[in-house]
C-alpha cells in the first residue's frame, strides 16, 4: 500500500503539489490526470523521492519513505521505478546495456561500472525486451531507434528492476498514435502480468479512460478528483483543464481496439 498523507512542494513562492492525500493499493493502474504545471510530474517526482516534500509524508507498506537517506533510498528507488517523458537513455550504448542498467541496484557497483553482466542477467534483460517485441534490436544503439521503440526499451529496463511500483511522468507524449497504444498496451501488460502498481501521468483523457481502473485529478497542485474512470464527467473534466477540457477529449481518436 503505497500512502501520501499531505504531501506537499513549494518551489519558493509556488506551491506545486498542495497537501495531496491518496492511499494506493497493490497492483492498481493509476492515471493521474490534469492540464500542464497541474503538479503531476511533481507528484511522481517526490513519490520516487528525487524531489524532496515540503510537508507531507510518504509511506510504502507503512515504511516510511519521506526518511530515507543514503543505500535505504537508493533501494527505494529499485522498487519504485521511473519511466520519463525523454527516455532517459545513453544514446551511444546498445539497446541491451541500456536495459541492464535496470539491474544496477541487483549487483555490485564495480560489476556494474566494468559491465561485467552475467550470463542471467543478460537473459533477464533479453527477456524483458521480448516481451515488447524488441529483442531483434537488443544490438542496436539506442540513439537510432525511433521514440516509441525507445520508451519501450526504458520500460523494459524499468521492469528488470523488479520494482513495486512503476512511476511514468507522460511516457507518451511526444509519440505518434500507434506508438502511443504500444507503449500504454506495454505499461498495461506489466500492470496486469505481474501486478505491479502503475501511475501514469496522461494528457488525455481518452487514453486515462482506457487504460486505467482510477483515475486521480490535479488542479493547481490540488487532488480534486479521485474515481473510476466512469465517474468522469464532462463536468468534471472541464474542472480539471478548463477551456482545453475539448481538446483533450478526444485526443487519440486513431487508437485501434485492443
């Protein structure tokens, strides 16, 4: 049970998340949703804790997450993976490297920096590509791959963490309608397979309809919306974006059926 009891983060006179409350249970998709610098990114952001909270507390099985320092957050960190908006991946290294570093809090630091893999952590890796149809690239630098292939590879290395949750900060927003389903069919696929907790930071509304079984709102760092995605009304989205709430209603009509 991943729990956030007033969280909260100034960045000097802003407040960018504002005393946000939210109890998360295992294995649920979650999209967070709302219009841009709503506080969403933040939010993923101090839950991984590479930013820090104002105020708040954060806890993960009532261990709490807001007081950990030094190798008791880097382990966090292996649980609570992150998958960002712009990869995050070194271009220059293959495909296979680049998902290995998922393995980095699974092995000692010099194997790591020597890239001395293991013979089973290369399989893990093979495998975790496979499974989004990108083992055939496995050899290939990361920088020629397009950006749909190239967030399926981080979350590739996100899942050879072995994480309990999955945090995505708008893993499809720079992405083409068919990429943007693989990627989603990918997030989703992990979620339901392995029951891994997902939050995933959408723009559209169509998209968070789709994929995710509750959906949590965000206006001006506040949560003012927390339900099912039949709960969301044209009122209610029109609270959450105001006068973008037509536009992003209906912004992936291309998507094909599942």
């Amino acid at each position: 049970m991943l729990e956030l009891e007033g969280l909260t983060r100034r960045f000097g006179a802003m407040t960018a998340v504002d005393c946000v409350s939210l109890a998360i249970g295992p294995g649920e998709m979650v999209g967070v949703i709302g219009r841009s610098g709503a506080g969403k990114s933040t939010l993923l952001r101090m839950i991984n804790r590479l930013t820090d909270p104002s105020e708040g507390r954060i806890r993960w099985n009532g261990r709490e997450v807001t007081a950990l320092r030094g190798r008791a957050l880097r382990q966090w960190r292996g649980q609570c993976a992150m998958v960002f908006q712009q990869f995050n991946l070194v271009p220059r290294l293959d495909v296979l490297t680049n998902v290995l570093v998922g393995r980095l809090s699974h092995v000692p630091s010099w194997r790591a920096l020597l890239r001395l893999w293991s013979e089973e952590e290369r399989a893990i890796a093979l495998s975790a590509l496979e499974q989004f149809d990108m083992g055939a690239l496995a050899p290939q630098q990361a920088g020629s791959l397009s950006g749909g292939q190239q967030q399926r590879v981080a979350i590739a290395r996100a899942l050879v963490q072995e994480p309990a949750i999955i945090l995505a900060d708008e893993p499809v927003a720079s992405l083409d309608p068919r990429n943007t389903q693989l990627v989603m069919d990918a997030l989703a696929e992990i979620n339901r397979r392995y029951g891994i907790t997902v939050l995933v930071n959408l723009h559209s509304l169509d998209l968070a309809r789709r994929y995710c079984d509750r959906l949590v709102g965000l206006t001006a760092g506040r949560l003012v919306f927390d339900g099912p995605p039949e709960a969301l009304t044209d009122a209610v989205a029109r609270r959450l974006y105001g006068l973008e709430a037509a536009e992003v209603v209906g912004a992936v009509p291309a998507l094909a059926d599942a």
